[in-house]
C-alpha cells in the first residue's frame, strides 16, 4: 500500500502542505493569529509558554516550536516573537535549524515597529511561502515513509476492549510495513509498565520504561499530589472505568503486540522506519499529541469512548470510537466505528485493514472530521507535569 506526499529538502515526507506561522511566545500568538487568518495555507497555534520559563521548563516549548517547524507536513515557517521574551527568536531560528533545512522568515514586533507593520510583513513571507508550496507535485510513497502518533481520551471500557487494540492492530500493521508507530502517555502505562516493558527490544529500553513512569510519579509527589487523583478523570469513571491500573492495561492494547525499540523525551525528533517507539508524555490530550507531531508524527490516530473533537493545526486526526452509542451521538467528529469488535459484524483483523486503508488515504489528502471542522488546539507540556 502506498500514499502521496511531498518529499521535503530534508528527506522527509509531508502528508500536507501547509505553511507554519510560528509564535514564540504567549505575547505574539494573537498577531500570529491575524497573520493566518488572512493567508489560506496557513496555520499557528495560540502558545501559552515562550517566556517566564525555568531552563527545563523552556527547553520542552522550544522542542515543540523546532519540531513543529520540522514536522514533514509544514512547508515553511515563518517565525513571529514579540522581542523580549525567553525564547529569543534566535535560540528558536537556531533550534529549528538543527532540525530541517525548509524555508524559513522571521518577524521581530518590537523591531518591526509594532503589531501592524508585523502583520503586513509576516503576510507577505506567507504568501510567498504558499505560493512555491503550490508549486510542489505530489509523489507516490510506501507506508514506511509514515510516522503516526497513537493517543486515547475522553476513555471508557469499550476503549480498552475495542479502539485500542484496533489502533495496536494498525501500528502492528504500520510496522510491518517498515513505518514507525509512537506509544504515548507515561501516566497511562502505570500498572501496566511491567507488561509493556517485557515487549522492549534491549534490556536498556526495558529499564527506560521503568524509568519515565517513576520518574512522573515522583515529579507529581515533590508537589504533594498523587497521579491516581487526578486520573481516571471523572469522564472516564462515568464511563466505567474504576482505577488507573484499568485505564493502563487499555491504554497499551495502542502499541500492538510489535516490540519496542526506543524511548524519547518529549517532543525530541522521532527516527523513521524504527517500528514501535514510546514517547514519554502526559496524558492530556493536546499536550500529548503536540509532542508526537513534533517528534515527527504525519499522522494521529486517536481513540474515544466518550467522545472528543480534538484536532491538531499540523497533522490530522484520525479519531475512533468503540463505543457505538458515542458514534451515533457523535458522528460529525468520529471517523471510524470499531463497535462491531465488541457486537459482532466484522474481526479485529477486517477492521485494521480498512484503519490502514483509511491512513492511506488521510495521507494522500481526504480530511478527517477534525480536520474538516476546524479544529487545531494544541497545548505543550510543563515541568510541573499534567496527569
């Protein structure tokens, strides 16, 4: 199975084409907010961190802003700051640098001579930029070429027992394709970590599982909390859910039964054509699917047994449901019914098949139902970790 996509000057493979308007702080979101909205082909993101940061702090937004910029998806980026903030527009020009080679402009506010003269600036390197994006033909690709990111929210049991391990169907299928699949949400493996550590290709990435699942437990009890508070949340104990061991053993049905061969930080660049990966993130939604589309992630298929219209403004969304009352009560946000694993109808391995197909196709254009409705919050994680 191929898709098509547009080969990148760094040897990446986009799934889109969009240009990025990049804000480096709270204080030039609004203006990369206006600067979008008047370039169709544009997108940004309202980013709520850039400034007042402690250096472990800043360095996960900076992460995320690179690796935004470097995400296959995105043509070029035009970076917009404000002048004073932590994350210099050089330090951002830098870090995007180490990442990709694509075009890139920069707008400095308090340099420029303010919001306007930024604004008519900012415009005019967007409209170049989308102008020699539509220039570019798209190219026939393997499924190898593809790194998707695998998320879980608004879970409940049909979570467990029918979205996931369609999602581990489709990234046993993406590996076996020579692609890469990204297993997130470090709080979600707890009371799992033990099972999903047996799956690790060296004993190195074995204790590295142990080790970012204590290591965010820790972080949340040098504050006073526990993890097992705040998650499940009270959406999930709606739906069935009774403890956070639960919600793990469901949570990891997305990574398949393939093995897994590494583990990275948050938001750092995913390698292509390496299988079954984790990313150490927070369980929050957005904050956890922005650190996987900065890693590289084309793609993100995400399961809901509640329900969720989260989208992303870089990658789309491919969202599922086991639940099949939540599909009929939400079907302008649910791409795909796995409901018949539970009720009968079709197998696990006819409804992978058809996810595999349906990423194929997302890859080479048609729009997700998040994609179609507009949907792009986003957030980034913090030191101070969300559960």
């Amino acid at each position: 199975m191929t898709f098509y996509g547009y080969r990148r000057p760094d040897g990446r493979v986009g799934v889109r084409n969009k240009v990025l308007i990049l804000p480096t702080s709270l204080c030039a979101s609004d203006t990369t907010r206006v600067i979008a909205q008047q370039v169709e082909g544009a997108v940004t993101f309202n980013n709520q961190q850039g400034c007042s940061q402690v250096a472990s702090d800043q360095q996960m937004t900076m992460d995320v802003m690179a690796g935004y910029a470097a995400n296959p998806n995105i043509y070029g980026t035009v970076v917009v700051s404000l002048g004073c903030e932590n994350c210099q527009m050089d330090l951002v020009v830098e870090a995007i640098k180490e990442r990709t080679n694509k075009p890139l402009e920069q707008v400095i506010i308090q340099e420029v001579g303010g919001t306007l003269k930024a604004i008519d600036k900012a415009v005019r390197y967007a409209k170049e930029m989308v102008a020699e994006a539509s220039m570019l033909q798209k190219e026939e690709f393997p499924l190898s070429e593809l790194i998707i990111g695998t998320e879980c929210g608004g879970s409940d049991p049909t979570s467990g027992l029918a979205a996931n391990p369609l999602i581990g169907q489709l990234s046993d299928l993406i590996v076996a394709e020579g692609g890469t699949s990204i297993l997130s949400e470090t709080t979600e493996f707890i009371g799992a970590e033990h099972i999903l550590a047996r799956r690790a290709a060296t004993p190195e990435i074995h204790d590295r599982i142990f080790e970012i699942v204590h290591r965010y437990e820790k972080a949340l009890q040098l504050v006073g909390e526990e993890v097992r508070e705040g998650n499940p949340s009270p959406g999930n104990k709606a739906g069935g859910l009774t403890c956070l061991e639960e919600k793990s053993l469901g949570c990891i049905h997305k990574g398949g039964h393939s093995p897994v061969n590494a583990v990275y930080d948050y938001a750092k660049q995913v390698e292509s054509k390496q299988g079954l990966v984790i990313m150490d993130t927070p369980g929050n939604d957005p904050s956890s699917v922005a650190a996987m589309v900065a890693g590289g992630a084309q793609v993100v298929v995400f399961s809901t047994g509640r329900g969720t219209p989260t989208g992303h403004p870089i990658a789309p969304v491919i969202k599922i449901t086991g639940n099949r009352i939540t599909f009929a009560n939400m079907e302008d946000n649910i791409d795909v019914d796995a409901s018949p694993i539970i009720y009968g109808g079709k197998t696990l391995a006819q409804l992978g098949d058809e996810l595999l197909e349906l990423v194929a196709q997302v890859a080479s254009g048609k729009q997700t139902r998040a994609e179609s409705l507009g949907y792009t919050e986003t957030a980034i994680a913090r030191v101070c970790n969300y559960v």
